[in-house]
C-alpha cells in the first residue's frame, strides 16, 4: 500500500502514471482541499476533482482539468444570465459538482461524499480529503487577501504575493483514514505538487506533518521545481513569499523534517550533489511528464527508489506488494 500526498494539475500527471505501472486498490491519496471554492452555490473541490478523473480515465489531458471531451453550455448560460464564469466549469464537471453539494447538504462529510462519487465513476484508488473541516488557503496581496482560485484562475497569478495562509487549519482534523494511511503505508510519496498551496494546507492540518514523521515507510518527494523555476504555474513566487528558494533545495526544506529521498530532474544534478553533502538521499531522473510513457517511467522509478531492498532470503521467495509492474521477478 502507497500513500501519495497532492494537488491537482501535477499531481494528477504523477497518479496517471502511477496508475499504469501498480494496482490502483493499492493507492491512497491525500488531497488538498485549500483550493475548495463555492461556485454558483455549488462546493467544489478542484484536486478532489482532478485526481478522480484522471483515476476514472475521465481527465482531459489537454487542459490538466476537468472532464474530457466535456462542453460548456451551462457555463455560457450562465455568462447570459449575468453570473461570473471566470471559474471554468464544464456541464459533465457540473454533474459531480451538483452531487457532492447535495450530499453535503444531506449531512454527508466531504470524506463521505468523495467516496460515493468515487464509487459511481469506477475509482479503485482511496481518495480521502485532507479534512472534512474547511481549511482555506488565503493568498495575501497588494490588493487584499485572495483565495487560491481568486488569486490563481481569476487573476491569472499576476499579483505580487505578500504572504500565504491556511485559514481555519489549526482547527481542523485531519479526514478519517489520513494518519493511517500516512503511518502504515509502504512508502508515502509527495508528488510533483505546489510545496505552498498544495502540499502546504495539507502539512497545515494538525497531525499531518507528525505522522509524516512517524511513518513506517519510506517518504519521497518529487519536485515541481526544475533548474531555478517551476515546471508551471506560481510555485516559485508562492516559495519566495514562503521564504523558500525557488530550487530543489527550497523543496528539500519544505520537507526537511521528514523527508527521505528527493526526487529532482537530471538538470539539477549539480544542485543534487549539494543537497547530498548535507546528508539527504537525492535522485536525478527525467521529471517532466509529457507523455504517458514519461508519466509511467517516474512512477516506476520512484517505486523502484522507496521500495524496501528484498534481503537475499526474501528475494528469492516474496516479493513487496508495491513493485511496479513490469519489473515483477
Ligand atoms: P494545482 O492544485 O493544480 O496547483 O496542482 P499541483 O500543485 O499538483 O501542480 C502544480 C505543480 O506541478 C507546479 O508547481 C508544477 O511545477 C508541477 N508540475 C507540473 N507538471 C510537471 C511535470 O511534468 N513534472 C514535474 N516535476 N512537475 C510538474
């Protein structure tokens, strides 16, 4: 059994490849919900959304989110009748988004609904939220304080960021099944996800980062960072307002507490063989998924790095339940 801590877009990329090379029964995520919004009265969560479809085949790989294939008339309808459509909802991403509001509003956790949702779209994977409590990442600005999708999608990133905070964390609890899921696992991976507003809220949740550190498994993190800037998106403005180099040694230290091997691309060998010297486990390997084969090749070698070395009695009898496929004895 795996454990993989994520966001939405670059996570979702790692989890399709992971997907192909072992059995998705044997995986459970951690996801973020910082980003969670109220849209048209509807509770989305976009990562929850993200990792579900690309666990159902239901991802648009083109756009990194929602459904593929999907249309947009409910959206445009609703441009007509005067509403915002800066959040991009499509009307097959609609029928979760209605779903799950109504599940929550008969009483159901988050926790509760993502696994009815799950269920009816064919996920074998455990997708548990990172807290059934809100937990809401706050984007300070010039202009005021942004939530994630305000500051991300409405605003294209363009404000300079002061700072950022998970509002409501230090009440919330992690969702049933997280700590377990984190302690007990084989190997917990944090995949290629912002360290700040993916990673971060869930590290936010008290407990998270405790378990993290009490984990039986080893815990391995690939880095969205390559060279001095992200592979996309704000995640190197979001690390310097967090005071983190945007670099693999700023991922490093984000996880420095509990991290055992760092995952980082060829381009950064020399940065790697710093990192080294300070006692952490570093592995240079191509890390940008374009195709499904590159997406595949990284999980493979990534399980091949935190799986247990089988001792030479073992070798020859057992086999860990993790090893990708294709490399089976
Ligand atoms: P979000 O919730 O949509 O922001 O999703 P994530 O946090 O999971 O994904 C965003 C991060 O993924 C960014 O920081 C990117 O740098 C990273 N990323 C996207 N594609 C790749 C890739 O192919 N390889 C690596 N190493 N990182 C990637």
């Amino acid at each position: 059994m795996i454990c993989v801590l994520t966001g939405g877009t670059g996570g979702a990329k790692f989890v399709d490849g992971l997907r192909q090379v072992m059995p998705s029964e044997e995986i459970t995520l951690v996801v973020n919900t910082g980003d969670d919004l109220l849209w048209w009265g509807l509770y989305v969560s976009p990562d929850i959304d993200s990792i579900t479809y690309v666990l159902s085949g239901m991802l648009s790989r083109e756009r990194g989110w929602g459904v593929k294939g999907d249309t947009f008339l409910c959206l445009q309808a609703m441009g007509q009748l005067g509403e915002p459509t800066w959040f991009h909802t499509g009307d097959r991403d609609l029928a979760v988004h209605l779903l799950r509001s109504r599940l929550l509003a008969e009483g159901r956790t988050l926790s509760e609904a993502t696994s009815i949702v799950c269920g009816k779209l064919g996920v074998k994977a455990r997708i548990l939220p990172m807290s059934n409590s809100r937990v809401e990442t706050r984007v300070d600005t010039p202009i005021g304080e942004l939530s994630f999708e305000e500051y991300f999608v409405q605003r294209w990133y363009q404000d300079p960021v002061k700072s950022v905070r998970f509002a409501g964390a230090s009440d919330a609890e992690p969702a049933p099944g997280v700590i377990e899921a984190i302690t007990s696992a084989d190997a917990v991976l944090l995949a290629p996800s912002n360290p700040v507003t993916s990673i971060g809220p869930i590290l936010a949740v008290p407990g998270i980062r405790e378990a993290l550190l009490s984990a039986r498994g080893k815990i391995a993190a690939i880095s969205p960072i390559v060279g001095n800037s992200p592979v996309a998106g704000p995640a190197g403005i979001l690390m310097a307002a967090q005071g983190l180099p945007c670099s693999i040694a700023g991922v490093a230290q984000a996880y420095e507490d509990f991290l055992d091997i760092l995952v980082c691309d060829t381009r950064d060998a020399r940065a790697a063989d710093a990192l080294r010297k300070n006692g952490l486990r570093v592995q240079c390997t191509q890390t940008i998924m374009r195709s499904a084969e590159d997406k595949a090749a990284l999980a493979r070698e990534v399980l091949a790095l935190v799986s247990p070395a089988p001792s030479s009695a073992e070798s020859s009898t057992s086999d860990t339940s993790f090893r990708p496929l294709g490399r089976q004895p």
